[in-house]
C-alpha cells in the first residue's frame, strides 16, 4: 500500500488543489473510519505562537518564515523532508539551541503569551516545562528509578514525594508494569523501546506542560512504535505533544494538526528550510491548498 | 496539565534570583582558576628559577657557553653541560629510535592480534619502573661488564684515526657518556613506541590491504603504506623522546661520572645540565647554586621548544592529512 | 596467440623480495626480544637482589645512622613515600579533574581554552629536577631552614601530576556521550549539575584510573624530592612538620654516594623492589579499573 493509499484510509481519497481524485481506492473493503474528525467546539487555547521564526548556524540560515500556531492538548506534528528544519524549529521550543555553539534564534517565539527568548526568562526552567524526548533513547547510566528520579530530585522534590511521582510517570508512560521489580536495575539492560517509554517517563516526572518529541520511533521496530503511539493519545488529554516525524502515517495516524516544511536551494546552493502549510492534518492529507505539500504526501517526492 | 491557560510560575522568568544559578556560575569559575593554575605554576616557575639564576647570567655574561666548568675557581662556563646533554640524549634517540618503532611495527603488523594488548602492557611496563630503579640496575650491574667491554672496544680501535678519539680512554668504573645514553635509550623507548604505534594504527588498512592485493610482501607494505602516511608523526614521537631524554635526571646521575668538560671521547665521564644539578647542588652556595639553578633554566628552555616545535609537527600534519581525506 | 600463463612459483626477483621481508620481519621481531631483555633482567634483578634483603625488620625498622652499615630498616623511607605521594595526589588529583572539566564542558575550542591545553602539555615535559628547583626557590628558601619539609616535597610532585590529570581527564570527558548531555539539559538541569550527576560519574571509572597511573608515575620521583624534603632516619608522618625520607631517595643516596658499600647496595635494592612493587601495585589497579569500566558499558 502507498502512503497515500494509507492517508486515504483515514480521511477518504486525496484529491489535488484542483480537485481531482489522485489516490487509488484499494481493492479491499471500503476503509474504516467513515469520517474526519469532528472539529472541537470550544477555542483552541494556543501554546505556542511562531512569528517569522529563522534559525541560523553560524550565520548561515537552516530555516525560515516559520510562523505557526500550536495549540494545547492537541498533536502537532512538523513533517516534511530531511534537511528542512523540522528538528530545528522543534529545539527552537524550549531554547536547546542555547547550548549549540553559533546556532541563533530570530523572530518571535512565545509561550503562554511570554516571549521565550526574553532575557528574563531561565532556560532552565523553560525545559522543565517543556520536555524533550529524543530521536536515540538517551537514558542516563543509572538504574531504571534513578533515571525517573532524575528530574524531580534536581527540582528538589522531597523523597517521599520522589517515589510517588516515579510510579506516576512510569504508569503514564504505560512503562510500570514491565520494570516494577526491577527498578533498580541498569536503564540500558532495557529493550530499545522500553528505553523510549523510560525517556518518556523521565521527561513526565518533571510534570511539563509540553512534550516535544524529535522523530520518537525512528530507531524502534514496527510494534514498540505502535505501543509509544497508542501512548501519545493517551498523553495528549494531559499534555501538548510537538512531534516532528518522517513517517507520513504516523503524522497522519496520531496528529490533529500538521505542519509541512520543505527544503529550498537558494541561488548561491545553500539548502534552507520554510514551512509551506500547516493545517488541520485531515486538510492537510486529503485536500492540500501548496502543490508541494501535496507533492510530498503523494510520493512524488521526498 | 489542566486545559486552561495555566499561569506561569514566578520562577518561569529569572526576577531576582532562579533558584540554582549561583552555583552553576561559581562552578564554572572554579574549574576556570583549576585550569588556569597550569599557567600561573609555569609562569613562576619562570620568573623564579630565572631570578635565582641572574646572578650566574650576570657574571658569566656571555662566559655561560664557554666549557669552563670548575667550582673551586668560580667559574661557570656550561658548553660542557649543555654538550654532554646533546650527546647522551643523541646516544638515547639513536639507540632507541630503531628498536621503537621495531615494537609498533610488531604490534601493528607482524604480531597474532591476540597478543596485542599484553605486549603493549609489558612494553608499558617498561615506562612504569622508576628513573632511579633504571640508575641502580644501570650502576651496579650494567657498568661493570660495560666497562671491560669499552676497554675491548677502546683498545681495537686505538690505531683508527677517528674512531680512536670516540673510543678513547674508557672510564673504569664504566661511568660514561655511553653508559648513560644506553640507560636512557632504555628509558625513552616506551615512550616512542607509544607513539609511534599509535600514529602506525592510524594508516587506514584500506591503503594497506591495497598494497597486499597487489603482491607486495608485508615489508613491502610498510614501506609503501606505514611509512609515508607516519612520518611525520614519527618524528614528533622522536622529538618528544628526545625531550624526555635531555630531562633525564636521575639514571644520568648515577652512571655519568661527573666531568664537565667538552670531549669527544663517548667512553669517558661526563655530565648533563640535569645531573650536575643532581650531583652538585647539595654543597653549592652563592654562584655556583646560581649556576646550577641557571643550568635547570635552560633545560627549561629546550624542553619547552622541543615541546613546541613536536606540537607544530602534529598540527601540520593534521591540517595537511585533513586535506587529503 | 597462447602466452605462457605467470607461474605462481617464485622467481628469482621474487626471491630477493621475500628475502627482504624475512629480514625484516627478523630485525622487527628481534626489536621487540632485544625491548623484553632489559625489562626481565632489571625486574629479575630487583626481585632476586631485593627479596635477599626483605624481611620483616627490613620494612618496620629504622634507617641506621650510616648508610655504610649494615642493618636497620626502610620503614621510614615507605612511610615518607606514603604521605607525600598521598599529599601530592590529594592536591594535584581534585585540581586536575576541575581543570579537565573546565576544558571540555566550558572552554571547548575558545582560544583560551586551546592555550591551556598547549600549557599542560608543555607543562608534561618538564623535567622534574626543574619542578623540584622551582619549590626550592618559591617554598623552601624563603623559609629558611624550616623550609625542608615532605610538604614541600608534595608540592613538587603534585606539580608534576597536575597536567598529567588535567589531560587524562579531558580526554575522558571527551568520551562521554553529547546524548547524555542533552538529556539532563532538556529536564531543565543546569550545567554545572548536569556534570555533577550525570557527566563525571559516567567518567568517573577512566578519570580514577588515569589519576592512579599518575600516582604511579609520581610515586617513583627522585629529583624533586633531592632539595625539598630533607633527609630524616625515623619516620616522620607529618608532612608539614620538618625533613621527610622517600622510597627514591633512599636508593639515590645508598647508590650514589655510598654505592660503594655492599650494606648500601643491598638497602638500595631492597628499598628499589619495595618501590617496584609499590608503583605496580598502583598501576595494576589502575588497569583493573579501566578492565571493569569497559566490560559493564559494553554489556547492555
């Protein structure tokens, strides 16, 4: 089956800004869902608000005209090719281009309505509000507990209440059943996709208010995907989730909104990312207003 | 997280104080002042031998290169010195040079994969016994036998134009030139073989099994492959032996013998900037402690350029090597 | 039009290259025998001529008032190696892993940063007499006769250790994952907590091992020791309070000016296999460290 084939189960057919159907209808029964989604009645309450964000390396510019909206308790997710930024514009959320050398963060970036890159703001502790879970599993060399208690120890959290929060976590992160009993042994004894629930757990303890998750399954296997999916769902009634993906059906399968970038070469060669259109991600796979946009979930290219 | 907007907490923004910044900061400052005591210790190390030494500078003056050497006339010329450092510490990197790089070579390419690591551990071995373990064992069971092998050799060439200045009159007690630049020799290998081989396990084996395919024997392959690609790492290896070597105190000082004139004679007695410190400073007083001082300044000095120059060696390589990758 | 196909037997050009490669495969072969002879015969050496002097009276007695004679023990000179060595190392090991970490976690590339690491690495190859003079000058001659002290002694000797920690724990540091790293920062860790709790216990097994071997190292110097510590003939624990003896020492003193007397030569041997087995011991614990550090990371 295509991508697309695939986006079709969920929203029907995908047609081209001219409106003409482009995806074949597989030869099996009609696909499940019968209908999108059903738009929420009350207003979006909005997290985030890009404003011509640019992000520049040392003076060369990776990214730019991102400007987007992301809305809390729902799922973001920035799609496009490698190379266009999406990870980029993903750090540029809770400062972790701070600690790149040479990495600059222009434009407008707020939070809650406060400018995050004000100087009165501390980074740090705009990362305790805003989690990241990243591409590799990355859990420290420490026990299974020591890793969950990681955060809330930093922050202080009295020791009674550092347990509590652990197996918290470790239920939301639908991990508690599979350590409970070894938690004190090794993080890395654990299999590739318990290592990505850890991390989640990890970054849960700390009680963000967002979760911003760089391409979470790329380095697991089909099934341990599927188990970290199911948990975003979950999530996403208590968290904002920011995902950036290079698997099409996982953005179409999980996401409320969809952002697209795409890569552009510039008349001296150099490659810079844009963000071409961000919509309800129904909008998005079905009926895209940029023909590139729609080049990209047709396979055409990327 | 609730779904309405929540507010953010007063520590969201840095206000007076987030909690946890001074001591990130005071952190950071104190690793600053540990990595900056290297230069404050180097720097007092210069100005204050150098002070103590003036007196020896100022009234040699230029006398200091002169091979006049003799406390009890206050005269202080350390030509004899500074020779006999050149000369023990060439003895050491041309005894040693071939047998270190013999080792990498067998490490890299000559010997069973297996025996890798512990051949390089006992060669490490090598470089954990002390200077003045080498000194005793070069003392009192080297010299010895070394000293009847001089006379041998002493006496062979006594007819030889050149040969029978550089093996002149053999010291009895075996204490010579030679003795201690075969003690250092022994000293300095683990250090260039360490080098050496690590430069060696840099030659990408696919140059390598590209010389083999083509039919070349395995020296072949070193020569055509190992060689080119090592060279200049193997003379920074050689120069930074060669600085251990001129540093070397202890062993120098026990089997050198202690005459600090200028002579040809490679069997006789001689000494070094660093053992005549050894040997000398425990009654020295005013100039002649001056002078010694002085003489642990110019050491200073050339193990200082030595240092440098192998370190521009290794980064013109690097950037060339860099180049061609 | 048939050519004689290559025979795949030697020929006599052949010959002479393979002729070549035996030989030197021999000289490299005979390099690495001709590196073992010196390294078994001084061991052998030690043992045999040390272990003749060893006993119990030999590590718990005093040193005899001359070194001529016969008898006594060594007792002070290990006692004086343990505190200084132990002094210089508690001086030299916590500034040297500050230094290290400042120079991977903070400087980087930064032109300061590059000068440090040059200085460290010039500061390796000074020669040990020079560190030994500069204490001399700094701390021993402006106190006059009280300046002679194993303290003194530690300070030169830490002055030697202090680069070689400086680099072995930079190049640890190096090691450790940017994963990590990113991980603590992105749970709103600060820097200097991020290396406290994350980073230096992940590299705290290499950097022990790298500061052990420079115990090693610094445990068999003799030349700083020479114009600082004095001499004494009972032991003295006290670092700061007046002369101090030292395993080094010994061996220099009763080889060098008394190397003439047997009594000498066999303290001087005895004394030189208690150092030897001092500093192996030293190192071998070092290795075993790094053995045990490199089998649990690579056992997920």
């Amino acid at each position: 089956m295509t991508d697309t084939a695939i986006a079709a189960t969920r929203f029907g057919p995908v047609t081209t800004t001219r409106g003409e159907s482009v995806a074949k209808r597989p030869d099996e029964a009609s696909p499940g869902e019968p209908a999108p989604d059903e738009q929420p009645a009350r207003a979006r309450e909005i997290v985030f608000q890009l404003s011509d964000v640019e992000v520049r390396y040392s003076g060369v510019t990776a990214v730019q005209d991102v400007t987007v909206d992301i809305a809390a308790n729902e799922i973001t997710a920035f799609i496009g090719p490698s190379g266009c930024g999406k990870t980029t514009v993903l750090r540029s959320l809770n400062r972790m281009h701070d600690i790149t050398p040479g990495a600059e963060v222009l434009g407008k970036v707020t939070y809650h309505g406060q400018d995050l890159y004000s100087s009165k703001v501390d980074p740090a502790e705009v990362r305790r509000r805003i989690g990241m879970v990243f591409q590799k599993p990355n859990p420290f060399p420490k026990s299974v507990y020591d890793n969950v208690a990681y955060g809330p120890r930093i922050n202080g959290t009295k020791r009674s209440e550092v347990e509590e929060r652990v197996k918290k976590a470790l239920t939301q992160a639908a991990l508690w059943d599979e350590v409970n009993g070894k938690l004190r042994t090794s993080a890395l004894s654990l299999s590739g996709g318990q290592q990505q629930r850890l991390c989640i757990a990890r970054c849960l303890a700390v009680e963000p208010d967002v979760i911003l998750m760089d391409e979470p399954c790329s380095a697991l296997d089909p099934i341990a995907t599927a188990r970290i999916e199911d948990l975003m769902d979950d999530l996403k009634n208590d968290y904002t989730i920011v995902i950036v993906t290079h698997n099409m059906q996982q953005a179409a399968r999980v996401s409320d909104r969809t952002a697209f970038f795409t890569a552009e070469v510039d008349d001296a060669g150099h490659r810079r990312g844009r963000l071409i259109e961000y919509d309800v991600t129904e909008t998005i796979f079905t009926h895209p207003s940029d023909p590139r946009t729609e080049g990209y979930i047709t396979g055409r290219f990327g | 997280m609730a779904t309405d907007a929540p507010a953010l907490p007063k520590s969201f923004t840095k206000g007076s104080r987030p909690p946890g910044i001074i001591a990130d900061r005071a952190f950071r400052i104190i690793a600053l002042l540990a990595a900056l005591m290297v230069l404050v210790i180097l720097g007092l190390i210069a100005v204050s031998t150098t002070r103590e030494a003036l007196p020896w500078f100022r009234e040699e003056g230029l006398g200091i290169f002169t091979d006049t050497w003799d406390p009890s006339k206050n005269s202080f010329g350390a030509l004899g010195l500074i020779y006999g450092t050149l000369l023990v510490s060439g003895i050491a990197v041309v005894l040693s040079l071939p047998i270190s790089i013999g080792i990498a070579l067998f490490v890299t390419d000559v010997a069973p994969r297996r025996l890798r690591r512990p051949i390089v551990y006992t060669v490490d071995l090598l470089a954990a016994i002390p200077s003045v373990v080498y000194g005793l064992w070069a003392l009192l069971v080297l010299a010895p036998p070394l000293a009847n092998l001089f006379e041998t050799v002493s006496d062979a060439t006594a007819g030889i134009p050149v040969l029978k200045t550089v093996f002149g009159n053999p010291s009895a007690s075996g204490k010579s030139f030679m003795t201690a630049g075969i003690i250092v020799a022994i000293m300095i290998t683990p250090i260039i073989t360490s080098i050496t081989r690590e430069v060696f396990a840099t030659v990408p084996s696919s140059q390598k099994e590209a010389a083999l395919a083509l039919g070349a024997t395995r020296w072949e392959m070193i020569r055509g492959a190992v060689f080119p690609h090592s060279r200049s790492g193997m003379v920074a290896g050689t120069m930074i032996g060669l600085g251990r070597a001129m540093g070397e105190t202890i062993a120098v000082a026990l089997v050198i013998g202690s005459s600090q004139r200028v002579t040809a004679n490679i069997l006789g007695p001689g000494d070094t900037l660093a053992s005549v410190i050894a040997n000398q400073f425990g009654e020295a007083s005013g100039t002649h402690r001056a002078a010694l001082i002085g003489c642990g300044v110019v050491l200073f000095v050339i193990t200082i350029l030595i240092s440098m120059a192998a370190r521009t060696v290794v980064t013109r390589t690097d950037r060339r090597s860099a180049g061609t990758a | 039009m048939t050519a004689q196909p290559m025979p795949l037997t030697r020929s006599a050009r052949k010959g002479r290259r393979e002729l070549k490669n035996a030989v030197a495969t021999g000289l490299i072969v005979a390099s690495f025998v001709i590196a073992l002879i010196p390294l078994t015969l001084i061991v052998v050496y030690v043992i045999q001529a040390g272990a003749s002097v060893f006993n119990l009276g030999f590590l718990t007695e005093d040193l005899p008032f001359s070194n001529r004679r016969e008898g006594g023990g060594i007792y002070p000179a290990i006692i004086g190696t343990l505190v200084i060595t132990g002094t210089a190392t508690a001086m030299a090991v916590p500034l040297g892993i500050l230094g290290g970490i400042y120079l991977n976690e903070y400087g980087g590339r930064s032109p300061l940063a590059r000068f440090i690491r040059f200085l460290s690495e010039v500061m390796t190859g000074v020669p040990s007499i020079v560190m030994g003079l500069f204490i001399y000058t700094i701390w021993v001659l402006p106190r006059k006769q009280s300046g002679l002290s194993g303290f003194a002694g530690a300070l030169a000797l830490g002055c030697l250790m202090l680069p070689i920690v400086i680099r072995t724990s930079e190049e640890i540091l190096k090691v450790v994952p940017d994963e990590l790293r990113e991980g603590s920062y992105a749970l709103g860790t600060r820097k200097a907590q991020t290396i406290r709790r994350v980073v230096f216990p992940s590299a705290a097994p290499g950097i022990i091992s790298g500061a052990l071997l420079g115990v090693a190292r610094v445990a068999g110097e003799t030349a700083p020791l020479l114009f600082t510590i004095g001499i004494v003939s009972t032991a003295n624990f006290n670092v700061f309070d007046g002369p101090n003896t030292a395993l080094p020492q010994q061996i220099y003193i009763n080889a060098g000016t008394f190397g003439g007397f047997p009594a000498a030569q066999d303290r001087a041997w005895g004394a030189a296999l208690a150092l030897i087995l001092l500093v192996f011991l030293f190192t071998l614990v070092a290795r075993i460290i790094t053995a045990i550090y490199t089998r649990r990371s690579s056992a997920v």
